[in-house]
C-alpha cells in the first residue's frame, strides 16, 4: 500500500510528475507534528525550482 504520494504539476510545461513511496515514512515518530512534515515538503519543493507564492496576509501557499 502506497504511504506517501508526491505530484509536482508543472504549470508552463502542462507535465505532471508523480513519487510513490511504500515504505513507512513520518508513522514511526512520535515528535513530528503535521506542521513538521508540510516544512519538509516545502523546503523539498523549493530545493527541487518549483515555485509557490506565499500570501503575506494570510501565509497561505498559493498553487
């Protein structure tokens, strides 16, 4: 069964991209807190060019 699933969609490109893991990614840690894991994937998602606009107002990310 898959336990995380990643889709990057490339606006100007029109391409969607897909990562699959099966392996037990954040259920075996007890201090990670839903805010901990989006951080990651945000860091991830910046590291990897993909840009998201952040809302001042609200700090909202805006795909």
């Amino acid at each position: 069964m898959t336990t995380e699933m990643k889709l990057h969609y490339n606006v100007k490109q029109n391409s969607l991209k897909g990562k699959y893991r099966y392996d037990l990614v954040y259920s075996n840690d007890e201090d990670l807190l839903p805010d901990d894991i989006f951080n990651y994937w945000f860091e991830e998602v910046k590291k990897e060019g993909y840009i998201i606009q952040r809302n001042r107002r609200t700090d909202e990310g805006l795909y």
